[in-house]
C-alpha cells in the first residue's frame, strides 16, 4: 500500500530495513539445504518442523499478496483502522492433525467470507493462522535438540538470518511508527508484530542451544565430533540381490 511520509530519512530506512529483513528471511533457507548436502544426511532436522513451516508461510504468502495486489482489501484495511498510510525421521501424526484442521478451517472461513465479500476478515485470518503456526512450528526443533543435547544437523546460519529478519521487521515498523506518530503500524498489522517478536524470542533459544547448551564438539583436525549414530537411507537388506552370474 502507498505511504505519505513526513521524513524522507525514516523513508528510506523503512526501505532499507524492509529489504534487509526480505533478502536475509530469503536466504535464510539456504544454509540448511547446503548442509544438508554436505552431510549427506538430514539427522538432527525436525521433519515436522518443515510441514508446519510450510503451512506458515503458505498462510503469510496469501495475507501478504492479497493485502498488497486487493485494492478491496486495501480499502476494508482503511475503512478499519483509518487512513493513516504512513513479515527415525518421519512426520508425526500431530503434526499432520494440526496441519489438517488449519488447513480445514481457512476453507470454511473462506466459506464463510465468500458470501460477504470480507475480504479483510478472511485475510486476517490467514494472518492469525501464520502467527500461530510460527509458534508452535519451532517447538518439534527446539525439542529434538534438547533430548538429543546436540544441534548438529540443524543449521545455525538459518537462524542468524532469520533473526535478522526479525529484528529488522520489527525495526522498520518502528520507523515508520516514529514519522508518523501512530502505533496504528503495530496494531493494525498485529500479525506482523507478532511474527516478530516469535521469530526473536525461538530465534535466541536456538543459539542460546547452539552455542551455550550444546556446543559442537571438535577433534584435533577441527571436524565435529558425533556421538549419535546416522542410520543410512537404504539398509543393506534393501538393496536389491545381484543377479548370480
């Protein structure tokens, strides 16, 4: 949505905190595929953390791209808060239970707003969605680290992204609070800061984990020490027999 701004400083820090905080959120994917690779192993990875992470984002990308390219949710977003103008390996059964009643919930909410033409309530209700799912889809993670007593496998690079893009989210918020002299910036996306302060808060337990609870073990040659046993992908009784020649 367009903005008048009284500081073209605060403008342009708003831009910058915001596509900071973009880039860094991005790329925050990266380090763990990459050490996955490296690995060649996905040990020590929560895999319902993945599926609740992908019901999150699912759920911000449609808030987000509706709120953005709607002009009628625009105007619903006006009329509501003013025109002020000034983000052994297997998925559990929970997991999926949670994963299908909120999947099953956003269709009847769609259900419902269809008939009304609310537009703004049906996107809130993705937003609610995304915030709750960003608390409760770290859980499974920070879990596994603490009965595992070891982050190996899970990638401290994401998390030092992610954190920046939670501080950097939370922050550009604030400047654009401070030109305009309203925390309607706060409270009128209140999913947005919320996600925030989630990210931070699981975002510091997990380095908190990694650097002070749990920290890495090295031998001599600098390599990492694991105690835990990797159970291959494929089992010898699973490969398929030699024809006999």
């Amino acid at each position: 949505m367009s903005s008048s701004w009284n500081s073209v400083g605060l403008e342009v820090l708003y831009q910058v905190l915001g596509w900071v905080a973009f880039f860094a959120w991005s790329f925050s994917f990266y380090p763990q595929v990459l050490l996955n690779y490296k690995r060649k192993s996905v040990v020590g990875l929560n895999f319902d953390f993945l599926v609740l992470n992908l019901t999150k984002h699912s759920s911000y990308l449609i808030y987000n791209a509706a709120l953005f390219f709607s002009p009628v949710i625009q105007r619903q977003y006006h009329d509501k808060y003013g025109d002020k103008e000034r983000g052994t390996q297997k998925v559990s059964k929970v997991c999926i239970s949670i994963s299908a009643i909120v999947w099953t919930a956003a269709i009847v909410c769609l259900i419902i707003a269809w008939p009304k033409r609310d537009w703004l309530w049906l996107i809130d209700v993705f937003n609610s969605i995304q915030v709750g799912m960003t608390a409760i889809k770290y859980i499974p993670q920070a879990v596994m680290n603490v009965r595992r007593k070891s982050t190996i496998g899970w990638s401290i690079g994401n998390i030092l992204l992610d954190l920046t893009g939670g501080v950097l989210n939370f922050g550009q918020m604030g400047a654009q609070s401070i030109d305009q002299h309203t925390l309607v910036n706060f409270y009128g996306n209140i999913g947005k800061t919320l996600l925030s302060l989630e990210v931070v808060f699981f975002d510091v337990i997990f380095i908190i984990q990694h650097y002070v609870l749990y920290p890495v073990k090295r031998d001599e040659n600098g390599k990492a020490i694991i105690s835990e046993r990797v159970v291959p992908l494929i089992r010898p009784s699973d490969k398929p027999e030699e024809d006999n020649v």
